[in-house]
C-alpha cells in the first residue's frame, strides 16, 4: 500500500524519533563535532535515523534556513518543548507544498504532452473522450466488452511520447491480467471501450495516467500510450 507522501514523512519521523528515545540511559555519544561522522556502531544506529528522515525530505528540497526550522523541530520533539500543532492542518499544509513543487517541476513535461496528445487525437479515426483519453481502434473485436470492474487479460505495449518502451508485456512474452479497478484511469476507461479480440491505441494525458508523480522510467507530467490487445476477460 502507497502512503500519501506528506503522510509517509510524518511516520518516519514518529518511527525516527521513537528508536532514539529507546537509547539506553548514560550511552556515550562518541561524535565529538557536527561535521563529524559517528564513530561506535550504537552511534551509527542513530546516525541512520537521521538519514532515513534526510532521504524522505530530500523530495522537499528544503532551503538551508528551512533544513534549520525542521532540525530544531526534531530537537525541541526530543525534548518536549516542542509546539503543539494540529496534526491534520499541518499534514494538508505540507501536501500542498509538495504538490505545488510537483506541478513546478512537472509543467515543461507536461507542455509536450498536450502537444502531443493533440497530434495523437488528429489521428484518422481516433476518439477523444470527455477525460481527455484519445482512444483509436486498431482492430476490431467480436466479443463482449468488458466492465470497469472485469479482471481482463491483456498484451500490452507502452511508450512514452518520443517512442521509449518502458513496460510491455509482449516484450516479456506474458499476458497481463489484472482488474480493471486497479489501473490507471486510462486503462479503465480504454480497455472498458474494447471487445474481445481487439486491438487498440490508448494516448493517456498525465491526468489519467501517473500525474505529476510519475513512476519509475515515467516522468513527471508525461503523457503515455499503449497499443493493447484485449485476449480475453477472465470475469
């Protein structure tokens, strides 16, 4: 299960902040400066802590100053002093925050990918749908059609806008099956136009697709398509 990214933050620094409160009264700190790296394998336990709670920030990409506010809040946390803020202002507050550097990040992407949706949807015989899907058939089916909530098996190729395959399952010689409630939007709704038998291009803005996140060799704010062959609905 995916943790909301704000969310996630919030529990590793509950988990951080627990194990350093779990160090064993009178345990000797061997780390003599801050620029220094902790020297004792007990130290190193607490130093990794720390660096759990950096590589979740680092999507956040904090200002120095901003590095400062969040260090003093571990400190003051640790020492009971802190201010007591509003658990669900403050999760909602951060979220914004990284979804607005999200969308900052994602907006060149993104400017292709309505570009390129566009010239997908000029395409002879392609259909665009109210979510913005830019669907086209490729071969037509003769069996039924499938649900939003069929489980279906599937051959699938899928391309990012300058042609990259990143996932395929003709590739690896193994159809797909899967739930159609599971996918993403562009799937459900593509696949749910389909017959058995039949072949089709789905052109996915980042909306339907993964968004401003992206996922693994998907960028952010990119705009996907994937041919697919619907073989078949397994119920």
């Amino acid at each position: 299960m995916n943790l909301n990214p704000s969310i996630r933050l919030v529990a590793v620094a509950t988990i951080a902040m627990t194990v350093i409160g779990c160090q064993p009264q009178g345990q000797s700190a061997t780390v003599t400066g801050e620029d220094q790296k902790p020297v004792s394998e007990g130290d190193k336990v607490y130093y990794y802590v720390g660096t759990l709670i950096g590589k979740n920030l680092s999507g956040l990409e904090l200002t120095p100053e901003q590095s400062e506010v969040v260090i003093r809040g571990v400190r003051e946390s640790l020492a009971g002093t802190a201010e007591q803020l509003d658990d669900l202002t403050y999760q909602q507050k951060l979220q914004e925050i990284q979804i607005a550097r999200q969308r900052s990040k994602s907006a060149p992407e993104r400017e292709a990918a309505s570009q390129y949706v566009a010239k997908m949807a000029a395409q002879e015989g392609a259909i665009t749908t109210d979510s913005g899907l830019v669907y086209l058939e490729l071969t037509a089916g003769e069996g039924e059609s499938p649900t939003r909530q069929s489980v279906v098996r599937t051959h699938y190729t899928g391309t990012l806008r300058d042609g990259t395959v990143f996932d395929s399952s003709v590739d690896r010689g193994q159809p797909l099956e899967i739930p159609l409630a599971s996918v993403i939007p562009c799937w459900t709704e593509g696949i749910a136009m389909m017959k058995v038998g039949g072949k089709a291009r789905l052109t996915c803005p980042p909306d339907i697709a993964y968004g401003d996140g992206g996922s693994g060799p998907i960028p952010a704010g990119a705009a996907l398509t994937f041919e697919v062959e619907l073989l078949g609905i397994v119920k």
